[in-house]
C-alpha cells in the first residue's frame, strides 16, 4: 500500500453510528478517524473477497475454463508422477 497524505473529507453519519464510535474511541482510547480507518480497510478487505468468490463461482460455470483447468491439472500431476 502506498501512504498519502491524510485527506480531510466531511461526511454524516447516523447519530446511533456516532454515538457508537465515541463509547469505542473512549473505552478504547483510539481517536476515531482511526476506527474509521481500520474499518473501512476491513469492510473494502471483504468487498474484495466478495468480488473473488464471485469471479470463481463465474468461472465455475464455464465449461470453457472448466476446460482449460482439468487439462492443467492433469498435466500437473503427470509433472508429479516424473518427480
């Protein structure tokens, strides 16, 4: 990941959304841009695990990719067999 420099946004939130950073960030003692922080990478984390499963249930379907990995995957174990 690259680092930038910090951008400063303004946005709203759902007052229960705050009140529940500001008990975290207290109890916790983590500013709140942090939390945000640490939660948008752990949200955009499972966004794209969501796009892989996706894409190989996708690819599951093709029988042109089914295909192409049955035949790399005999000629993976012919390579198994030699060694």
């Amino acid at each position: 990941m690259i680092f930038m420099k910090p951008v400063t946004f303004t946005s709203t939130l759902p007052a229960e959304v705050w009140q529940a950073l500001d008990v975290y960030a207290a109890k916790f003692k983590i500013p709140r841009n942090r939390i945000m922080e640490q939660a948008l990478l752990a949200y955009f984390e499972r966004l794209k695990q969501a796009e892989y499963t996706r894409s190989f249930k996708k690819a599951a379907g093709d029988p042109e990719l089914n295909s192409m990995a049955e035949e790399g995957l005999e000629d993976y174990l012919k390579i198994l067999d030699q060694e």
